[in-house]
C-alpha cells in the first residue's frame, strides 16, 4: 500500500461507511443498517488517507471458529490501483489467521471488479460444486 495511506482495524464511522458504499458502488444501506452491521462485524479494517479522509473498508463476518464471510470490500475510485483494497483484505485475513483457530473456511461474493484481487489472494471459484444463492427479505 502506499505510504500515503494508513490502516485501522476498527469500523468506520456509519457517515464513512454509507459514503464509501456509494461513492465506490455498492448497494446503498439506511443508517440504521449500518448501526447493525457495523457492530455485528467480527473485524472491521477501514483505510484513511494522509489527508484524513477515509477512502477504503473491508469487514468480516464469522463465528470465531471457523467460517468466516468477507463483505463490504469497497476503495473509493480515485484510490484504487494504490494497493489500498490489498492491504485491507490481507488485514483481515490476518485477523482470522491470528485468532481463529487452524482451519478456517473464509469466503466471499466477489463482483467483476474485486475478482482479480481475490485470486491474487488465493480465493478461488467454488462452482460447480456450489454456488452462491440468495434472497432478499421485503
């Protein structure tokens, strides 16, 4: 990562967490979904700029024993290609590595755009021995 940039291993604020989702493209959230998750997450890492603004996050979700669910893997798009959404994913993968027990499962949903840096991490596609599915409670 370049020096110009720092890392933080705790939540962003919910102010910096719904502007970094919609700046960087990600679904929008309402404060009250932020609050939530924000708390819920088993590690936070979010990545500030020398000039104070907050411009990448990643968070895990996980029971502490051995699954673990990469999300909300966003940088802002003039920050991108610095190696900012890097330093952020090895972070949390260190977390697990430091305290989870050996034999952790971690997975992600990975978009175009993050796919690259997910394999460049060892992330590989689970298909067709399962694929991802989902549903959205109204």
């Amino acid at each position: 990562m370049d020096p110009d940039y720092r890392l933080v291993m705790k939540p962003p604020s919910i102010r910096d967490y719904l502007r970094l989702r919609q700046e960087a493209g990600l679904s929008p959230k309402t404060e009250e979904q932020a609050a939530a998750g924000l708390a819920g997450a088993w590690a936070n890492c979010h990545a500030i700029h020398d000039n104070g603004e907050v411009v990448g996050m990643g968070r895990l979700l996980g029971d502490g024993g051995w699954y673990f669910h990469v999300i909300d893997m966003a940088v802002l798009p003039q920050h991108q290609r610095r190696g900012v959404g890097a330093a952020v994913l090895t972070a949390l993968l260190d977390r697990i590595r430091q305290q989870a027990p050996p034999g952790a499962y971690v997975n992600l949903l990975a978009d175009p755009p993050g796919r690259r840096l997910y394999e460049r991490h060892g992330f590989r596609e689970t298909a067709p021995g399962s694929v991802g599915m989902a549903m959205r409670l109204e």
